[in-house]
C-alpha cells in the first residue's frame, strides 16, 4: 500500500511539473520576477528539487520535492517523449523568462547596444532552427525506420499498428521543437496530391 502511495505521488509530481514548465512558458510574466524558480529550473537537479505550488483554474497542483533520477525514471514512464522532452521544456521555460527580461529592457535599436541586442537576437533566431533542423532529421529517421517496418509486416493488422506507433513517434519528436515548428499541421501539401496535379 505504501508503495502504491509512493508511485502515485511521484507520478503526479512528474505530472506537475510538466504541467508548471508549461505554464512558465505560457505565462513568464508571473514568474519572472521570483528568483527561486529561475534559479531553479537553471539546472535539472533544481528542477527535481524544486517545491512550489500553483494554481490552473479552480485547481491547486502542488510540485514535491523529488529526486533526479526519480524525475527522470518517471518521465521516461509517463511521457512518450521521456525525460528528453521534459528538459526541452525546462530548458525552453527559461529561455522564455530571459526573453521576457530582455524586452523589457531592450535598448533603442539604432544606439550600439541596440544593434548589439538585435545581432545577439538573430543569432538566437538562428540556434532554433537549427535545433529544428536537428529534430526534423530525428523525424526522418524515425519515418525511414517506419516505412521499413510497415514493409516487413505480415498483416494489414500489424501495418496498421506500426502506421500509428510511427505517427504518434513523429508528433512527439515534432512537439520538441519551439513554436511553431512543435505541431504537426494537416494542411500541409501531401506529395502524392502534388504529382497527382502535375
């Protein structure tokens, strides 16, 4: 019994702090100014350490204080993209705060500390896509190994099980990416409509 209080309460720990690094990047404007948090979620270790209590709607959700490896053992359970995807979003709550820090004091860009400030946000520009380039070779990778899969398989039933384990796989390596690039969009153009106009 204690056990199952213990599995329960680290699960909803991991679940809460997925749902609070959401919320800072939804919202750094009520984060920004409290220094435990930014210099928690600094490292992954404080992260896991960190305890604080916050509330969505009508709901109080409270995030324990946990080790690191059970933050990382419980994500890697609970979430399709693993604990992986959970530093992502770490790492992308902090650079939300910092971002929200800078526009508040970003200089007059024709001074020199402005055209400093803009330079410093091009090359920032520039770091996401290639992270997003990263990920989209992941999703290739992925797809290739899909495709293969679905070719070795025996039956329909099993093409098109592996069909939807492979889609569900794309759509987490996508959700790793910063927005926009982090959905998986239906409207875009499908290869075989493209030749079927030519």
């Amino acid at each position: 019994m204690n056990s199952d209080k213990r599995v329960n309460k680290n699960e909803a720990a991991t679940l809460a702090t997925r749902t609070f690094l959401n919320l800072i990047i939804k919202s750094p404007g009520s984060f920004v100014d409290n220094s435990e948090i930014r210099k928690a979620i600094k490292s992954q270790g404080g992260l896991a350490k960190l305890e604080y209590k916050f509330q969505i709607d009508d709901t109080s959700i409270c995030k324990i204080s946990m080790s690191l490896n059970t933050l990382k053992s419980y994500s890697d359970r609970l979430f399709e993209e693993g604990f992986e995807g959970l530093n992502y979003l770490r790492l992308k709550a902090l650079n939300t705060l910092d971002e929200h820090v800078q526009r508040s004091v970003q200089p007059n860009s024709q001074s020199k500390a402005g055209l400093k400030f803009k330079i410093e946000q091009l090359q920032d520009e520039l770091e996401k896509h290639r992270s997003a380039n990263f990920v989209l070779l992941q999703a290739i990778t992925s797809a290739m190994g899909t495709i293969k899969s679905m070719q070795d398989a025996t039956s329909d039933s099993i093409r098109d099980k592996r069909a939807k384990e492979g889609l569900a796989r794309l759509r987490a390596i996508a959700s790793l990416n910063p927005p926009p690039f982090d959905k998986v969009q239906p409207s875009v153009v499908s290869i075989k409509d493209y030749k079927d106009g030519q």
